[in-house]
C-alpha cells in the first residue's frame, strides 16, 4: 500500500523512497556541488519529460486525427453510397414507370394503325314517305380483302338500303349476306377487292387483365375511327338481352352507342371480340362494355357465308318458366310450336310443360338451350312433358334451324 508519509525521488541509479527524517541527513551530508548538480539533473530531466510528453500529445492527435478522418469520409463515403444507390433506384423505378408507358401507349399506336383500317362505319337506311332516310349507324370489321364484313345484326335490322363508310372516306352500297338475331351477328358485302382485313384472334386465351383496345365509331361519322383502351374485366360470360343470347368478354374500354359491330382487340393487333353492346346508362354502372367472343362468332360468321344463316340443331318451340301454386308442378310452359319442327312432329303443343329434357329436370329455358348446345342435328331427346294433369315420356328429334321457319324468340 503507498504511505503518503514518503516522497519518492529520482536517482541516476535507483530509485529509493525516503522519509522526512532521512531527507533531513541527507541534505546536510551533501556537498554543494552535488546539490546543484542534482538540481540540473531534475531540471533536465523535467524538460525531457515534458518533451516526451509534446512528442507524446503530437502521436496522440496524428493518429486520433486519422482514425477519426477516416471514420468521417468512411461515413461519408457510405452516406455517398447509400444516396447513389437510391438514387439509382429512384431512376430504375422511374425508368420502369416511363416504360410501362411508353410500352403501353406504343402498343395502342402499333394496333390503332394496323385495325384501324379494317374498321368501318354502317349506315341502316330506310324507306318511308320522304324516301330513304338514316335509320341509325354503327361500326363493322372488314375480315376478307374481297370487301366481306362482320357487323351486329341490330345495325342493319330492317334496313332497305346498307352503306359502308371506309376509314379513306369512301362509301359503298353493301349487300346482305346473311344473319343471325340470336347471337346478334350479320355479314354484309361491299364490292371490290384488296381491302384492309382484320385478324381473327384465339378469344380462349384472353385472360383477365389483359389489355383490351376497342376501335368503332361511336356516336355516327363524326366519331369515327375512335379509339378506346381498357383491360379484359371478365371472361366467358354469358348474357340474355331480349331473345339474344351473347356469350361475351367484359371490358372496361369505352364502348358506346355506334361502337356496335366495331373490333376489340388484343395488343398483338388480333381480333378478340365484336362490340356488341353496353349496359349501365340505366343502372348507373360506368366501365361494362361487351363484346361477342371471336371464337364463337367464327362459327356464326362461316355459317353466314356459306348458307345466308345459322345451321343450328332446334327444338322447335317458344316458352317461358312456369311453376305450379303449391310447387309440385314446375318446368318450361310451351307457348308456341314452331311448324315442320321436331316438336310438331313429336307432338306437343301449347300449353304443354316440359319438366325433363335430356334426362334432367329443368326449370328454365336457358337449361334447355344449354342442353341443346351439346347435341348436334338429327339427335333425338328424351322429354317428360305435363298435359291435363298427367306426365308423358316423348322422343324429339332435333331439327335443322336453316330449313325450318325460325323466329327471334324461340328456345331452340
């Protein structure tokens, strides 16, 4: 333990701890010279100590200086760092966000100018008292270079006279080939050759999401040629607006009065779907176009082009559901039978309630339409029919629509 008693001296030798009473002695058996040199000794020794001690401090702030120098710009540099890096993302991310636009907009550039062409505008004129007179317009797709056209049949419908308005200003007198009121298709003609058609897409492979550009002309002429752009909302749909049955893609591209029989495209430039139709101006909705889906047009629209109609399997009949009071009775009530038809000749007649086709019970007339739409012509039907109080097990057989006088509202 130190004894704070003692004072501890510097000698040349040694160093040696000393009391009070011994200093006192050795003071007095000291010669003077040895005092004094003594004296210079400590005096040099303090200044030597003190030089350290500077040469000391100097090491000390040189290295404290770089190691805190290098910290700093370490700091800085990887502050610097950071900053480029989000920097460089910022830039990646907008250059993303600037090329998903640019992408986006070149691709409605690149399909407006190769369908766009193809689509044109048709007029429906009737006769009256003052001659012939705009009945109202809608939009078209040119699919064969020798002037052969795809509209909806609500465009011509009762027209004495079609003309086809091309995306040069030209306008053309146009025939009718054909037309089909249940799937709302007609194919038209105008004269000529080398016209710019359009390409039919595979709508199988639309999927939700996908982007969706609708070309026509809403509103008449003075729109014409406009262009709309959107994304597929929903597939296969299923939709019954009148007797019309419409099997549809959903999109949110504007479609308007006139965009009727114009393209929805996909972003390869094909065609995906016939606008046919929008809802919503009456329920409030906004965003609900429709169009046909192109795979089930082509049928109709070959069909059209070889026969003038639609060569489909019929049951022959008009209806609506029906159910009795107490719920025991209920099925399709057959309002009408359509003559040569499978079902005279099978027959029934009106007032009969169907409440089995195929083996099935059914409530509705949309079940019988399904039904028939996996049977080809020719095909015979099992049927459970209700009649004055008594069920009946009959045989149909399936007629063939194009030799039978079909009408607008009938099931099938």
């Amino acid at each position: 333990m130190h004894d704070e008693n003692k004072i501890t001296d510097y000698d040349e030798n040694k160093i040696t701890n000393y009391d009070e009473n011994e200093i006192s002695n050795y003071v007095k058996d000291i010669n003077k010279p040895k005092e004094d040199f003594n004296k210079s000794k400590k005096r040099k020794n303090r200044g030597m100590r003190t030089f350290f001690k500077g040469v000391a401090f100097v090491l000390i702030a040189a290295v404290s200086g770089t190691i805190g120098s290098y910290v700093l710009v370490d700091h800085k540099f990887k502050n610097i760092e950071s900053f480029k890096q989000t920097t460089n993302e910022k830039d990646k991310n907008r250059n993303i966000i600037t090329t998903s636009s640019q992408t986006w907009g070149d691709t409605i550039n690149k399909v407006a100018k190769e369908v766009g062409p193809s689509v044109v505008g048709v007029s429906n004129h009737a006769e009256n008292f003052y001659g012939s007179q705009l009945k109202g317009s809608g939009s078209g797709i040119i699919f064969d270079k020798n002037g052969y056209i795809v509209t909806n049949y609500h465009v011509i419908e009762g027209a004495s006279k079609i003309t086809v308005k091309l995306s040069n200003g030209k306008t053309y007198d146009a025939k009718l080939i054909g037309s089909d009121p249940r799937t709302d298709l007609a194919v038209i003609k105008i004269d000529g050759s080398n016209f710019p058609a359009a390409k039919f897409g595979d709508s199988s492979k639309v999927k939700v999401g996908d982007i969706a550009i609708a070309i026509g002309n809403p509103l008449g002429d003075e729109f014409a040629g406009s262009v709309t752009s959107g994304i597929i909302s929903a597939v296969n749909r299923k939709m019954t607006v009148g007797e019309a049955e419409y099997k549809v893609l959903q999109t949110d591209a504007a479609i308007n009065p006139g965009n009727s029989g114009g393209a929805l495209c996909n972003e390869n430039g094909e065609i995906i779907g016939i606008n046919s139709l929008k809802i919503g101006t009456n329920k409030n909705a906004e965003g609900m176009g429709f169009a046909i889906t192109m795979n089930s047009a082509k049928g109709i629209i070959d069909s059209l082009m070889k026969y003038g109609q639609v060569a489909r399997p019929e049951l022959g009949i008009t209806g609506a559901s029906v159910e009795s009071r107490d719920g025991k009775i209920k099925g399709v009530g057959i309002q009408s039978v359509i003559p040569g038809s499978g079902a005279e000749k099978a027959g029934l007649s009106s007032g009969d309630v169907i409440l089995e086709f195929d083996d099935k019970k059914i409530s509705s007339v949309e079940e019988i339409r399904s039904t028939i739409e996996k049977h080809k012509i020719g095909d015979k039907i099992n049927c459970k029919i209700y009649r004055n109080g008594k069920t009946k097990n009959i045989k149909i057989q399936l007629s063939d629509s194009s030799k039978i006088n079909s009408t607008e509202n009938q099931i099938g």
